[in-house]
C-alpha cells in the first residue's frame, strides 16, 4: 500500500482528486442552496455566492451606501440563502454585460433601490472537469523509464 502514494504524480492526483470532489459536493449543493459570504476591506465590499451551478463574485464600491447595506462585521457567511435574489436580466435591473459565454458572465450594473456593483460569474463545471481530468491522467497514466543502457564505444 505504501508504494501506491510514492512519487509526486500520484501525491498530486490524489490532492487534485480532492480538490475537485469538494468542488463537485459545492456545484451539487448549489442547485438545492444558495450561500452567500460577503468580506468588507474598507472602502468596499466583496460577495461571493454560490448558486444554480456558479460562483458569482461582486464587488461593491460605493462606500456610503456599503456602509448602510451591511452589518459592521467584517466578514460573515447567509446560508441558506434564497436563490438569486435578484435576475440578471429583464426590466427589473440595469446589467451592462461585458461578454457572456457559456455560463460565464462578466459585467456591471445596478439592482432597482441597490448601489452600482462589478459581477462575474464561473460555472463550477468549468474548474470540475478539468481537476477530474487532470486527476485522473496523474493517477491512471504510467510513468515512462528512460531505458538505462549505456553504450560505450572504443
């Protein structure tokens, strides 16, 4: 069993084989909950959410209204949080979208009542896919032996 883990392939197929079941366990608990971690450094805010199979992440800068909007804490963590609590796009919000594509979206706006914020969104496929892909080439594919033969000629 102990010759299993020897070598950095497998040492490394193993931690990114982890890396990427954490982050399958969160894309499963996105479709069913949505969590939300906000992290104040003054003068602004940052959101990550995680929700309908991405990672969203915003950045709010407007420090006046920052500091009526959130609670003196630096950092705290809304779980269950309701999905999508605003809709990126129709009537009801004011989204300039740099590039959308595939599930990734980039761009910035402002929700009715709410203060101008950065948005970007990465589906959770798109770092899934590859660490399981990367895993499992680390950990399936042999290592090639140079051949040792040394020939000496006179």
């Amino acid at each position: 069993m102990g010759d299993v883990f020897r070598g950095w392939r497998r040492k490394s197929g193993v931690v990114t084989l982890v890396i990427a079941l954490v982050l399958l366990g969160g894309w499963i608990r996105s479709s069913l909950v949505a969590d939300q971690l906000f992290y104040r450094v003054a003068p602004s805010t940052q959101i990550i959410t995680s929700g309908n199979g991405v990672i969203e992440w915003q950045l709010i800068t407007d420090v006046a209204s920052v500091e009526s909007l959130f609670v003196k804490e630096p950092m705290f963590w809304i779980s269950p949080f309701s999905h999508r609590v605003y809709v990126f796009d129709g009537a009801e919000t004011t989204w300039s979208w740099r590039w959308q594509w595939c599930g990734f979206d980039c761009g910035e706006g402002r929700l009715p009542g709410s203060v101008p914020r950065c948005v970007c969104t990465i589906p959770y496929w798109f770092a899934v896919l590859p660490l399981t892909l990367l895993s499992a080439f680390l950990l399936l594919v042999k290592r090639q032996v140079a051949n040792p033969k040394i020939v000496v000629e006179n």
